[in-house]
C-alpha cells in the first residue's frame, strides 16, 4: 500500500496484564495498522512488567503497551511518546479500577478490617494489582509500606495467582484489575459465590499505546494515524472494556478529567435561588404589596416635602437641648447594658460557665430581653416610673444587654483553644484561666461591641421619646401633632447630623481597638 | 528574570528591613533567598509584586520596572505561594485553584464562582498534577497542611505565571512533606520554565532544591552563588560571624545532631 513502509517491520511488546491473553487483543488493532501502513508488526506479550521495560529500552520492541504505571516509570528509563489511548463507545477514554477482593465467607467486610493481616499483590509495576492498591490503602491509612499495617505483602506473580492465592488461604486480601476479575468470572475460572469485593480504588485511565523516540518522526506519524483511524475499518481491541477506537493522548487526558467535572452551577444552588423568588413574589401577592401603588404615591410624598421647606430652626438651642439629652440617655443605657452584659454573658458561655444552673438561666434572661423590642419595654416602664429619661434609659440598658451578653458569650465560645490549653497546662486557676486567655483575645471586638450598641442606642433613643421617655423624639411627636411640618425637617437635620458625627467617631474608636 | 536595583525598605515604624539590595535572579532558575528569621526574605520577595513598595530602588520582571501603574499588568505575570497556604477555607479545592485566574478571566460572572469549561478542566489537570484530582470538590480547610499548600502550587500556576515567588512554603508542614512539596514546586517549575524566587530558612533544604542560593541577614545580601559551589560547612563559616537563628540539621529525618540547630523561628 505504502511504498516507503514497505519491508519495514517493527515490534510490539506488551505487558502480561491478562497473562497469554494480550496478543489477541491487541492483534485486530494491529492487523488494520499492518494494512494502511504495509509496515509488518510484530507482537510480543513480556514475560514481565520489567522485560517490557527492557526490550524497549534495548531495541528489540519499539511500539509497547505498559499500562499505566509502568508507563510512568519506564519514562525514567527510556524515551517514550504516546500515540494513542483506548477509548469505549460513547467516546470516553476507557478507565477501570482496582477491586479490593476476600474470600467469601470471612470476617472482612473493610478494608479497615484487613490491618495487621496478608496483602496479595499482583505483580511489581502493576498499575491496578500494585501501585493503584498501595496508593489507596495509604489513602486509607493502611499504608503497606508502614510496618505494622500488613503483617506480610505478597507478589503472587500475576492477577489470576493472586486471586487463587486468596482462594487457597495464602493471603487475607487481594487487589487486581477489575478487567481480569471479570474476564475470570466470564471464562468460568472464577464463581462470583467465592469472593467478596469490599472496595474499588479510584477509575485510573487507560494506559497509551507507545512508541521509542527514537523512531524515524515520519514513520511514528504514520502509525499514530492508523491507529486513530483504525475503528473506521474494522473493530479494535485492546486492554479493556468495550474498546472501540483510540485517540489522541490529549483528547484522552481532556476525557479523563472530563469524568471530574461538576456542573458549574449546582442543583441545590438553582433550587435554592428558584425557591428564594418564588417565596418573595408569594409573600408580596399575600401582602398586597404591588408595585404600582408606591408610583403612584409618589405625588403625596412631593407634598410632604414641600411642606416640610425651609427647615425651621427658631428654636434651634431648645432643640440641641433635647439632643443632647437624647445623646446621654443613649450614653446611660450603653453603660447600664455592658454593666450588666460582663457577668452574664461569662456565665453564658458554654465553655467557661460554672454550672447549667446558671448557664441557662442566663440564657433565658437574655433571650427575653433580646426578644422584647425596646418601644414596648419603653411603654411598660414609663407607665410603672413615668415620663422622662429614666424609662428611656432602663428600656435601651435592658434590651442591649440582651445583644452584648449574647454577643460576648459567643465571643468567648470561639475563642482559640489553644491559648487555653497552654494557660490550663501550666496550672492555672478558672479565673487565671479567664484573665490570661480569654479576656486578650476577645477584648478588641468587646469595646467595638460596646461602641456599637452605642451608637444605635442613640439612634434608638430619639425613637423611644415618641412613647413619652424624653429626649428629641418628644419634640419629633409633638411637632407632628402639631403640623409644624417645617420645624420636623429641622430635628431630622439636627438628628442627622448627630448620627453622622457620632458615627464617625465611633468607627475611628473602633479603628483604634482593633 | 528578576532584578532588584539598590532595593531598600524602611517601615513607617522605623524597622530598616532591606537595605541597599541590588540581585538578579536569572531567567528559568530556581533561586532561594537563605536567610534566618527577621532577616528580611518576606519583605525583598514582596517587593517584586508590589505587596511590599520598596523605600527606594526598582524591581524589574523580565526586564519591565514594576510601578504603581503597571502592577496589575505584572502581577498576573507573577505568582506567589504562602506559608500560611492562603486559601479560602470554605470554598472548594477547586474554586480556589481558579481564583488564580482571576487577573485574567475577569468576566462579572467570575464574581458569582462560574468559570468556563475550559478554565475547569485546566484546573483539575493543575489538581491531578500535585496529586489532588480526587479532592478537587472537598472544601479547602478540610485539607491537610501539606495538601493545602498543593493546592497554592496548582492555584499559583493556574495564571500562568512565568515567575513564581514562594514564602517560605514548606515552614507550615512536616519535614517529610516539605521534601515531597518542593520537590513538586521544583519539577512542575522546570517543567514550566519558570523564575522562582523561594524563600527558605533551611540550609539543606535550600542546598537539595535550589539551583541559586542569596544570602541574606540583617536586611543585606551575604551570598549569591550557584548552589553547586556551595556545601553546608562553607554557609556555616559564612554566617557564624553573625550568629543567627539559621536551620541547619537534616529536616528529612530526625534532626540527629542538636549542636547543629539552632532554631529561632
Ligand atoms: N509591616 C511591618 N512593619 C514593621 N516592621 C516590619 C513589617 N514587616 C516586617 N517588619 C520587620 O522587618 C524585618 C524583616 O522582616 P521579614 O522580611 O518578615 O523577615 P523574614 O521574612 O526574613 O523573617 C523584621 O525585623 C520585621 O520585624
Ligand atoms: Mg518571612
């Protein structure tokens, strides 16, 4: 056919994965090779990983199929390039898996169970009956090459040895290619009844089909085409399940990690969005909100504004009063909630309180103050002590206290354990304990804890004077009441301006606790 | 290549970290800036992404100054892994790998963790390489040390740098994986042709991987020379006129011999 690759011949040489076996499956690849390229291909099954390894390296083989691992090791030794790898119908790059086997009947349903027993192996470089097997039982903590782990390893000197070894009671677990122990079960050398598969290692690809380097560049192309092309005469085989072409290394190496890709996006992600708008557009239907009335208020809205220009500040020192005053029950109310946050939220804390009778008392004190909003404690108390600021101050104290004590229970929950560890080795006390390893480590985020209660406490205080407990929300109610539209534009300003203030400070304090 | 001209860094605290280093580390070698703890390695090797603004001096990769207006532009050129690893703990091993692509792959959908096949399937042959495709959806704080540095190596080479600075990178980890680990970094860098820079504070470490060894103390270069002049008594005289806290015992098996450590870190 091909001129140039007339009287050429060259060799293959193969390793004894199924022992006898490998010359014919790979000779229908070979034939249709021999066909295209006139070159005469002769085909040698190794007596063992290493003899393969040999004759390539020595010049009496030049194509070669090694397996996997052996593969990879050879390249140390010799020079090789990859033509081509097998891939199944479907087009995936063909892959199979070691099966971890015992005998049917025995104790051993894990590997776990196998520590301190006999390990048979197939053969040294076997990628399924010897490094795949290592690899996973070190991945399972039983590395056999840690003594102690196996009592003995075994070569049996092949896959089908190994598996009678198992059977006559030479070892206790036997690893080989999950190919060979089907092709048993299918030429009747092996009864499904006998064994018991108790694991499968990883998939590991299929091995390529090699060339020397050294082989003149134009004839190595010309294989590798026929190879690759071979499917489209005729059925190929090879080492392998259902093999019905061969491709390039790339597009194996591209299939192979194909097998490991995810969808970008998952289910539980889509479901999740999904179930996320559904909820929002329902509750919105339940709630009659619709859209098209916040429009179309937007006229009122216009009004209220208009109404409320030029701001009106005739009564500007009056006002600043009533801010300040508002300023300090916030001030009050902070002091009086981390007062009281300090011994609870320590006896809150799962890993430092003394004792449940204490720890979920507090709990539920803060619970419930965490779960009262302070508008209706404000209510409660200005009609038990009366108007004023007291009230105010009481209502913010009591609810924040709820915050920090959770907050600094939780704080010192996470604190790292280490620090403790040491403290506690060295001998210290509980309250040692407390003031050397905890109190360090969580004081930076208690202060910015503090300065931000702080900070809401004022902005809260100016809510809490509408139910009568002092301060500019007072003024706020009653310039409503009172229509005076423009002096309200005037305290939001003034409020505004406070907050902004107030706001900035306390992020710098924060900034300097840190 | 990478070449620091007369590079000096003084923090705002005063601290006289570097002082005056002009070294190039040559194109495709594996350089590894020896030195003991305080010495000044982490803040000269910061100085070539900018993480670190030198005081005075420049930094040229591959020949370009690095400025504040060209350092994006070199960054995605330079990779960097840390001692403390640096992943996202609670994303997956694989997102992590390819959050190294970002300086590329800047579409807004990055943002929402989505990446072309492509990028994928590059990511997960980066995973195979270090010997982590089966971990590659795991979360990344579910990782031992040394897999979770395998996973800086694939995510450092995922930009495709063609120099690659390394802090440190095995101080986090056992002596056994510090071996297996730089001997990947050093193999996947030959096989990339890359620049590495690395610092290290081990002696023998640094004398089996490095094809270069500068040496630092106190902020200054003490040494530059091809590691295949030097031996571990010569770096011995070198830096016992200042006795510093150099590692200097075998880390591949049990330290035998205690007069030789002296260990500071
Ligand atoms: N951000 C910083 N501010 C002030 N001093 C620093 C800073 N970073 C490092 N230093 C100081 O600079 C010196 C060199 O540090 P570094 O470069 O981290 O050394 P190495 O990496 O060799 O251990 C040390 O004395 C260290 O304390
Ligand atoms: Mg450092």
């Amino acid at each position: 056919m091909n001129p140039s690759g007339k009287s050429k011949q060259l060799t293959m040489v193969a390793v004894p994965a199924i022992k006898g076996h490998m010359e014919k499956h790979f000779r229908p690849l070979l034939s249709s090779v021999e066909t295209t390229t006139g070159v005469k291909l002769n085909f040698i099954e190794a007596s063992s990983y290493d003899d393969a390894i040999d004759r390539l390296k020595d010049g009496r083989a030049q194509l070669g199929w090694l397996g996997q691992s052996a593969f990879i090791e050879a390249s140390h030794d010799v020079s090789l390039e990859p033509l081509a790898v097998a891939f199944t119908a479907g087009n995936k790059v063909s892959v199979y898996r070691s099966v971890f086997l015992v005998k049917a009947g025995s104790p051993y349903s894990e590997i776990a169970d196998l520590k301190g027993h006999r390990l048979l192996l197939t053969e040294h470089g076997s990628s399924s009956g010897d490094v795949m097997p290592r690899h996973t039982l070190a991945q399972l903590n039983l590395n056999p090459e840690i003594h102690g782990n196996f009592s003995e390893v075994i070569y049996a000197g092949s896959q089908e040895s190994a598996v009678s070894e198992l059977l006559a009671g030479k070892g206790d677990l036997a690893v080989i290619s999950k190919i060979n122990l089907e092709k048993m079960f299918h030429d009747g050398s092996l009864k499904k009844k006998d064994i018991k598969i108790i694991h499968y290692s990883d998939p590991i690809p299929g091995a390529p089909i090699v060339a020397v380097s050294g082989m003149e560049a134009s004839l190595k192309k010309q294989i590798q085409e026929a190879i690759l092309n071979a499917h489209k005469t005729g059925p190929v085989d090879g080492y392998g399940e259902n093999i019905d072409s061969y491709h390039t290394p790339e597009e194996a190496r591209a299939s192979f990690l194909s097998s490991y890709l995810k969808p970008a996006v998952s289910f539980t992600t889509i479901a999740f969005i999904a179930s996320l708008v559904i909820s929002t557009v329902g509750v919105s239907i339940h709630l009659k909100v619709n859209p098209i009335t916040i429009f179309a208020s937007f006229s009122y809205f216009a009004d209220i504004i208009g109404r409320m220009l030029p701001p009106d500040f005739s009564d500007l020192g009056a006002l600043l009063i009533s801010m300040f005053e508002t300023i300090e029950i916030g001030f009050l109310g902070t002091i009086l909630a981390t007062i009281l946050s300090i011994p609870i939220g320590l006896v809150s804390a799962k890993n430092i309180t003394p004792s449940k009778w204490i720890y979920y008392p507090a709990r539920l004190i803060t619970t419930f103050f965490r779960a009262v909003p302070e508008f209706i404690l404000a209510m409660i108390l200005v009609i038990s002590v009366g108007f004023g600021a007291l009230p105010g101050i009481l209502a913010l104290g009591l609810h924040t206290m709820g915050f920090l004590s959770k907050f600094y229970a939780e704080e010192i929950e996470h604190v790292r354990n280490g620090p403790i560890e040491a403290i506690e080795a060295a001998g210290a006390s509980h309250m040692q304990k407390i003031t050397f390893a905890i109190i360090p480590q969580i004081l930076p985020n208690f202060v910015g804890y503090s300065l931000y209660i702080f900070d809401r406490n004022i902005r809260m205080a100016t809510i809490l004077g509408i139910v009568g407990a002092g301060g500019i929300g007072y003024r706020l109610i009653s310039s409503f009441r009172m229509f005076e539209y423009r002096e309200v534009s005037a305290i939001i300003i003034i409020i505004f301006i406070t907050i902004f203030l107030l706001d900035a400070i306390s992020s710098k304090a924060r900034h300097a606790v840190k | 290549m990478v070449e620091f001209v007369n590079i000096s860094k003084t923090f705002p605290d005063g601290t006289a970290a570097v002082h005056n280093v002009s070294i190039t580390a040559p194109e495709k070698e594996f350089s590894v800036i020896l030195g003991p703890s305080g010495a000044g390695k982490t803040t000269l090797l910061r100085t070539v992404n900018r993480l670190v603004r030198p005081s005075s001096g420049k930094v040229l990769v591959n020949g370009t100054e690095i400025t504040d207006a060209n350092q994006r532009q070199i960054r995605s050129d330079v990779g960097m892994i840390f001692q403390q690893f640096n992943l996202v703990g609670n994303l997956s091993v694989l997102i992590n790998v390819l959050s190294g692509c970002l300086g590329t792959h800047q579409k807004w959908w990055s943002t929402l963790y989505l990446f072309p096949k492509v990028y994928r399937l590059k990511a997960l042959d980066l995973l195979d390489r270090v010997g982590l495709l089966d971990q590659a959806y795991k979360r990344a704080d579910e990782l031992s040390g040394g897999q979770q540095q395998r996973v800086g190596i694939a995510r450092a080479l995922m930009q495709e740098p063609r120099v690659l600075l390394a802090d440190e990178p095995v101080a986090s980890v056992d002596p056994r994986t510090s071996q297996e680990i730089l001997k990947l970094l050093k193999d996947l860098c030959k096989e990339k042709n890359l620049t590495v820079l690395c610092t290290l504070h081990q002696v023998d470490l640094a004398l089996q991987f490095s094809d270069r060894i500068i040496g630092i103390a106190d902020g200054e270069i003490i040494l530059n020379e091809k590691s295949s002049k030097l031996d571990v008594e010569k770096l011995k005289t070198i830096y016992s006129s200042k006795n510093h806290g150099l590692f200097f015992g075998p880390t591949t098996e049990s330290a035998n011999d205690p007069q030789n450590i002296n260990w500071n870190q």
